[in-house]
C-alpha cells in the first residue's frame, strides 16, 4: 500500500517503523490497542497545518496505544529502524489547565481546532493542550516568556514535505479501507 509514498526516501524509515510496530501488534495479538501515529488521529484546517508542524514537531509521528503495557510488549520486541520510537497512551491524564487571566484575542488554542474521536481526548490533550495559534510573534513571544506554553503564528507557509506525504498516505490508507 505504500509503494506510490515510498518515493520520498526520506519518509521510508518511518514507513518501516510504522509497519514493524504493526507486525509486533499482529504477532502479540494486540493489533486492537494500536491507534496508529497521532497524525492519523484527528483532522484539522489545512490553514494550520504548518502552525501544528511548528508547535508538536516529531510529536505528530508518536504512536497512540492502548496502555503502558502495550508500550512495554512493542519496545522488547522492536528493532528500532532509525532513532527512537515513541508513544503516547490513550488515556493519558493530563492535570487541570489554568487558563485564567488569559485574554483570547490575539490568540487560539490548538486543541479547539482539531476534529478527534472523543475516545483520544487525554492524549490529545497531553499533546496540544497548552499549545496556542497567535496573531503575531509578539504575543506568541509572550505567552511563551509568561506561561512557558508553545505558540506558533498563522503565516502562509505551508507545511513541510513530511507531513503532506503523511497526509497522502492517510488519505490512501482511508480510500483502500473503504474498498475492504
């Protein structure tokens, strides 16, 4: 199925991640606690693709899991293809955000525009929950310097190469499902 993706080679060692993480699952019969990388995992306006590239980086390519267990089970039995493989569980709490005294004019949090299975909420929160799309870099600067939170600004670049393939891939994967 990733034969057409594959052409950017750049993108191949995640391909190969992805694929060994699968057969790990398929294998210890726990295909059903793997979501797939947080990127397949929820939707959002392509105007801010390249702000949620800037905020979470790498983070997009994280695997969503069922449990630490899941973890445990996929790591001692992962031949790791390139860097590290990381995961993020499911149902991941995540403490009481305290967003009091904030003034929501110049800025968005990140997490109100992204469409996702409730089911993910606490993961997704743990990812994008102190995450914001400001205006300007002045009041990104600010909420960085006051609050530590990670801002980007709308601008009209668009994201890199990496996500478009994956968001090729995903829209390949989601027309072969519906064939099934």
């Amino acid at each position: 199925m990733y034969t057409e993706i594959r052409k950017n080679n750049v993108l191949d060692p995640i391909f190969k991640e992805i694929e060994q993480v699968e057969e790990i699952l398929l294998q210890c019969g726990l295909s059903e606690n793997y979501y797939g990388i947080l990127l397949a995992n929820f939707k959002c306006p392509s105007e801010v693709l390249s702000c949620l590239e800037e905020v979470v980086g790498d983070k997009l390519f994280y695997h969503l899991v069922e449990s630490e267990s899941v973890i445990e089970k996929i790591q001692s039995n992962l031949v790791t293809v390139s860097g590290s493989s990381n995961f993020v569980v499911r149902n991941k709490k995540v403490p009481e955000q305290d967003f009091s005294g904030l003034d929501f004019e110049n800025y968005f949090a990140l997490i109100d525009v992204l469409d996702f299975n409730p089911g993910v909420e606490d993961s997704m929160l743990s990812i994008f929950g102190e995450s914001f799309i400001c205006r300007n870099p002045e009041t990104a600067e600010k909420l960085r310097a006051e609050r530590g939170y990670q801002c980007a600004t709308m601008n009209l670049l668009k994201p890199s190469d990496h996500i478009e393939w994956f968001l090729k891939w995903l829209l390949l994967e989601d027309v072969s499902q519906e064939m099934e």
